[in-house]
C-alpha cells in the first residue's frame, strides 16, 4: 500500500463526515421537534425502536452485501436514496403535512439505508489504511463525529426557531450530495469473486453466510466477550444515554440552549476521548479498555437522574462522553484488525446487528415504564444493574483479551472453527 491512502483516508473521511453531519442535523431536530410537542417517553421511545429496527431489517443483506459487492457503490446507493426519500418528505412537510407517522417512515427509511451503508462504510476502511493505523484513524474520526455533534444540535436548535422542520430536511439532501461526491473520489478496489461463496438464496441463505463470519468472530475470545458486553449495556444503561432530552425537559425545563448544551456536552466529552486515544493508542489488551468504559457508564448512568441543575447533569454527560471511545473505538478497530476481508463486511452486520435489536428492545420496555415511574430511580436501579453484572464478570472470567491484530492472521481459520 502507497503513501496515496493518506489521500483516500482524507477523501473518504470527508464523505463521511459531510454525510454525517446533514443526518445529525436533521436527527436533532426532529428529536426535539417530538420531545417538545409530546414531552412523552413512550413516543420517543417508538420513533426511536422505528429507526433501529428497520436498520435491522437490512443490516443482515447489508453484511453479505459489503463481502460480495463494490462497498463503493453500496455506500453512495444507500445515501443516495435515503437522500431522494428526505426530499419527499421535505415536500409533504412544507405543504403542510406533519404527522408524526410520517416523521416515523422517515426515520424507517433513513434506517433502511444505513443498514447497508454500515457495514459498506466501516469494511471499506481496511481496504484504504494500513492495519496499523487503524485505530488512530478510527479514533480521529471518532473525534470528528464528535465536533459534528458539537456543531450539529446548535444548528439544529436555531434552525427549529426560525424555520420549518420541512426546510431543516433540505440540510441533509444537500450535504448528502457532497458527501457522496467525495465518495466518488475514494479509490476503494472491488472485491474479487470467491467461486467457494455461492450467491445466498433467500433469507435462510443470507442467515447462513452471515453464521459463518459470526463462527468464526466468536472463536476469538475478545469478540465474543464484547458482544455480550454490548447487550448487556445496550438493553439496561444505554436506553437512559438516549433519553437525555426527555431527562431535561423532566427535571429542568424546556429551554432548546439546555438540549443543545447537553448533546454539545456528551460531544466534547467524545472529542477528547478520541483525541486521547488517538494520541495514545490504548491498551494492549483492548478488553480492559472496553471494560473500564463500560464500568463507568453503569455507575454515571445511577446518578444521572439526580444531579440538582443542568449543570452538573452537564458534567454528567461530559464524562460519558469521555469514556464512549472506549468503548467504540477498540471493538471496531478490533475487528478490522482480526477479521478476514471476505467476511469483514457480515460481522460488522452482526455487531450492527446487536445495536439495531438490543437497543429498541430496551427502548421499548424503559421509555412507556418511563411515563409511569420515577425515571431518575430507573436509571439508579438499571445502573445498578450493569455495574454489578460487569464487576462480577471482571472478578471471575478476567478482563478478557482482544488480540493485536500481529498476532492474529486474518487468512488462518482459529482452531475451534
């Protein structure tokens, strides 16, 4: 690999960004835009399982997908269309229409097409960077996700003042646009066919390809631990992460500067976690890294309900931020490191997989239970809860160990395959 993937990376994390961006934007807005006209867990709730859960639907195809096809094509046909539905929503809105159905098919249809662009996206990036480099690489476009969700609920907040939702939708159409031309300009090469991978033949197929890549990532220890770590967060602590606009609105009001603080809190807390990390390095055992962050989410999650004002809830949200990378972070970079190209793009699918169903399923029990007790005492109960089940796995299993990616061979089946 020539010094030109510096190029490729920058193009590629150009695209991505710009893309990002115009979703964060109009995510924002239509967060806030229900939570202030509803105030209600459950409704939020609802839009939100919407989104994840029909990014499940694709994440299976998606995976199979980005280990057969051009991951180039996938990536620009998924935001492409997704651009092309934003823009058909933005006209029923600005003549008027503005149910909240039709805001949940948007969501639908924004998660459609991150179902494939997902695995698409984060499979390709090995194909441009050195194995070496990729958890600075991945680390510093943690970072920048972050300086876009700094960014990104400010501007969402003044446009929601002072414009339509239907015209905010526009945002994203437009850096859509720009992001899949630097996309365009990214060398990613074309994966050679595999005449030992037969084409999947229904959805029993695509399941069966997908099994495989799972097979093989759960021979190796590390992936596996993280997995199970990922559920366990995802349906006990992390559902409160995302109910933060309904925290504020609760406990300090409706003001639109304290949702924006709050997400322009949890970002910096992201940006210099990244930063940190991409400075650093990590630890060699990435597990231990995975488990220090997932410890202090649990016990931030049980005091997040009680801080007295805004501003210490802002600290709060600033230190999750802090120890999300992480999380994130090490189990991307884990599996770009350890997985073989071919089956790369399906263990992504499944790990997007785990978020996609773990994620609504908390949602779905925590936010209508939200509008019937205490939501502060849920978080403590619920914190409580995965604080203890990590201490205990810490305790008695270790903290487990994710190989550096020399010490693995991506071509070499493990053992117990």
């Amino acid at each position: 690999m020539t010094t030109s993937w510096r190029r490729d990376v920058a193009l590629y994390l150009s695209g991505q960004t710009l893309s990002m961006f115009g979703s964060s934007v109009v995510a924002y807005a239509i967060i806030w835009y229900v939570t202030l006209k509803t105030g209600s867990g459950a409704q939020y709730s609802l839009l939100m399982i919407a989104a994840q859960l029909s990014m499940a639907v694709t994440m299976i195809p998606g995976g199979v997908w980005a280990d057969r096809y051009w991951r180039k094509a996938l990536m620009i046909g998924a935001d492409a269309v997704v651009a092309l539905a934003t823009v058909g929503l933005a006209i029923l809105m600005l003549n008027g229409f503005e149910n909240l159905w039709m805001i949940a098919v948007a969501l639908v249809i924004r998660g459609l097409g991150g179902g494939i662009q997902h695995p698409a996206a984060n499979a390709a990036l090995p194909q441009i960077a050195p194995a070496d480099k990729l958890m600075r690489i991945n680390s510093i476009f943690q970072s920048i996700q972050s300086l876009v969700f700094i960014a990104a609920p400010a501007l969402a907040a003044v446009m929601l003042v002072y414009i339509p939702l239907g015209w905010i939708l526009m945002v994203d159409v437009f850096t859509a646009v720009l992001g899949i031309g630097f996309t365009l300009m990214v060398r990613i090469p074309r994966l050679e066919a595999d005449p030992d991978r037969p084409a999947p033949e229904g959805a029993a197929g695509y399941f069966r390809h997908v099994g495989e890549a799972v097979k093989y990532a759960g021979a190796i220890p590390g992936l596996r631990r993280t997995a199970l770590l990922g559920v366990l967060l995802l349906v006990v602590v992390i559902p409160f992460a995302q109910m933060t606009p309904v925290f504020v609105v609760r406990l300090f009001g409706t003001d639109q500067w304290m949702l924006a603080a709050v997400e322009i809190g949890w970002s910096v807390g992201m940006i210099l976690g990244g930063l940190a990390i991409a400075a650093w390095g990590g630890f060699k055992n990435r597990m231990t890294m995975i488990m220090l962050a997932c410890v202090t989410i649990s016990a931030l999650t049980m005091v997040m309900g009680f801080a007295p004002n805004i501003w210490v809830f802002l600290v709060v949200m600033v230190a999750c931020g802090l120890v999300m990378p992480m999380w994130n972070t090490p189990t991307m970079t884990a599996i770009q490191e350890l997985i073989p190209e071919h089956m790369m793009g399906r263990v992504i699918s499944f790990y997007g997989l785990i978020n996609a169903i773990c994620g609504p399923i908390g949602m779905a029990i925590i936010g209508p239970v939200s509008d019937q007790l205490d939501i502060s005492w849920m978080a403590l109960v619920c914190g409580g809860i995965g604080l203890a089940v990590l201490l205990v796995l810490a305790v008695r299993r270790g903290p487990g160990s994710v190989l550096m990616a020399a010490e693995v061979s991506k071509t070499a089946e493990p053992e117990t395959v």
